[in-house]
C-alpha cells in the first residue's frame, strides 16, 4: 500500500490541507442553487425542532428539573459540537461506496496518512450554516440563563466544545470503518448518526439502562449533557465531566486505531 504513514508536519498536512479544501470549495461553489437550497433546508430543520421544543414547554414548566432555556441550551451545544463531524468527516458517508467498488485502492498510495488523505477531500460547508445558528443559540440561551462570562469560562467552553466534537467523530469514524469488515454495512452509519438526536437532551430524563449505554456504552451524553454541566450547573459537576476530555482523546484515537486498522486490511478487491 505505499508507506501511508510517513511522519510530516503539522505544517506540511496544513498547507496541503489548504490546497484541497481550496479545490473542494471551488467544486462546491460552481453549484450554488444546490447549496443555497442545501443551507436554506439545514437552517429549517433546525429551526423546526427549536419551535417543537417551544411548544413542548408551553405545556410543561420543566422537564425532571430542565427548564426550556437549559434544554434551549443544550441543543445550541449539541449542534455546534456537531459541526466538525458534518464539515471535516462528511467523507465517512463515502467510505462504503468506495470499499464496495474497489475505488478505495486510490487512497492507499499516497506518502501521507491515509485517514488525513480521505477526510481531507470532502468539506461540507453546509455544515457553517449549523454552526451559525448552534452559536446563535448558545448566545441567546446564556444570556436568559444568566451565566457568567470570563476569559476563563470561554476557554473552557471552547474545550467542553471540542471535547464534545470528539466523541461524536470518533462515533461515526468507527460506524464507517464497520464497511472494511462487514457487507451491508449503511445501517450502521445511519443507526449510529440518528443517536445525535438523544445528545440535545439531559441523560437523566432517560432510565437507568439508558443513562449507562449513554455514558458508556455509545456515549452520547457526552455530545452535550456532561461538558455542559460546567456552565448550567457548575455546583453539581460529577466526575465524568471532568474526565470528558481525557475519555473524548481516547475515544477518537481508538476510532483512528480501527479506522486504520480497516484500511490497512483492505486489498482493493471491491465487493
């Protein structure tokens, strides 16, 4: 397969990083009615499950102690936290079309890191239009909620951020690598996508069998639930949000290590 892992530096994959997104864009822009339609349709989604969360509040004043403004809050998290799995990994809804046709082999010659070479192709800037309103939401939220503002709750809200972006990645990374092993393997990605709908909600609204599969099993909860703990409830952080950036690290490099190790197993055959 060529030596896939050649070690360059971070400035080398950012400038060659700049050169392909450059030429994604370019290829994207050249259809705008597509992404203009694309973005419009996003922002309405969106907008639509804002207004069904209105309405649910309208009839009850709190849900197990959430009140509509931290539930308000908890979806603008989840969908910035989201933002970098459907911009920088929108390539993994590829991988099995590629596997499957034996197109995959063009990616194992290259001299750079193999995972780096296939993400890199793909840019779904529709993606900005969910990370404008996500902000949007968070900035309205804080504001009702109240909550302090400092240069160190910033700091550690752009890390709770991150440290969500991490898990969700590292989710879909494993889901899409199930293609190098397992025929038929679509209904794992969409399966494993749709639990990005459970991460906009407190784990503790759901039941005990639930709240552990959340935490540990598919970690969902820590999309949104647990790093917001910092700025909703900062006199009741437990545990695991404390330790939400050390498990979101481990979590994605595991999803790399199986990704890769998908990759490097693949012979091109095709399905």
């Amino acid at each position: 397969m060529g030596d896939m892992m050649k070690p360059y530096n971070l400035r080398f994959y950012l400038r060659i990083y700049r050169k392909i997104l450059a030429q994604d864009l370019k290829s994207k822009l050249s259809y705008r009615a597509d992404f203009i339609i694309s973005t419009i349709g996003m922002i309405l989604t969106n907008v639509a499950a804002f207004i069904s969360l209105w309405i649910l509040f309208q009839r009850f004043p709190s849900v197990l102690g959430w009140n509509y403004y931290e539930m308000l809050f908890l979806y603008g998290f989840s969908l910035v936290a989201l933002t970098p799995v459907q911009c920088f990994f929108d390539n993994n809804w590829n991988l099995r079309g590629y596997v499957y046709s034996g197109d995959f082999i063009k990616y194992c010659f290259r001299p750079i890191n193999l995972f780096f070479y296939y993400m890199s192709e793909v840019f779904d800037i529709k993606g900005l239009g969910q990370l404008v309103f996500g902000v949007a939401t968070l900035v309205y939220t804080w504001q009702k909620l109240q909550l302090e503002m400092s240069l160190l709750i910033f700091l550690k809200l752009i890390v709770a951020l991150i440290t969500a972006s991490l898990f969700m990645i590292a989710l879909m990374n494993i889901a899409a690598a199930a293609c190098f092993w397992i025929l038929g393997s679509g209904y794992i990605m969409v399966t494993a996508f749709k639990f990005k709908d459970y991460a906009k909600y407190p784990v503790t609204i759901y039941n005990s069998v639930f709240r552990f599969i959340f935490s540990f099993i598919i970690p969902i909860a820590f999309v949104a639930y647990y790093p917001s703990l910092f700025f909703l409830r900062p006199g009741e952080v437990p545990l695991l949000t404390w330790l939400s950036p050390l498990i979101g690290v481990a979590f994605f490099c595991l999803s790399y290590k199986v990704w890769m190790k998908g990759a490097m197993s693949y012979d091109g055959t095709g399905s």
